[in-house]
C-alpha cells in the first residue's frame, strides 16, 4: 500500500489525505494511485510551515484533486471538456 511521503505536519498530512480521498471519488481511481500522484507533485514541497501550509490550504480539496489529476496547465476550470490525466506513473 503506498503512503503519502510529503514531508508535512499532521494537519497537512490529514489535508494531503483529504485530497487523495477526493481523487479516487472524482476519477475513480484506486488510493495508492491517488497518493502516488500526490507524492509526485509535491516531492519537493515539503509542508513544514505555517506558510507553507498556507499554500497548500489556500485551495479546496477538490480543486487540488484536479490539479493534480489533470495538470495546471490543462486549464480544467475554463470549460467541461473532457480532459486527458497526467500519465502515471
């Protein structure tokens, strides 16, 4: 089972787990995929601080599901095309 390897305190590891949660909800996608993405794009984001928890709180759950799932650069939010994932792994 993979877990969630972000360097973060509780509370942002509990959000990070909230988001992996949203993912397999929205994607249906299983868990370990879900924080397999979630390890990938913040690998180098630790969440150590109170400003960086600032970062990672300023966005709902939901939203940085399809960041992650999608990419930033899809530009999901502009339309409801259909959209491809980012590949993974």
């Amino acid at each position: 089972m993979t877990e969630i390897t972000v360097r973060a305190t509780d509370e942002a590891l509990a959000y990070l787990e909230e988001i992996a949660l949203e993912m397999v909800k929205l994607f249906s996608i299983d868990l370990d995929e879900a924080r397999g993405r979630i390890n990938r794009r913040f690998k180098d984001r630790p969440f150590m601080t109170r400003s960086a928890e600032t970062y990672l709180f300023h966005e709902e759950q939901d939203v940085w599901a399809k960041h992650i799932y999608y990419g930033r650069e899809s530009y999901w939010w502009v339309d409801d095309e259909p959209r491809d994932p980012l590949p993974y792994p």
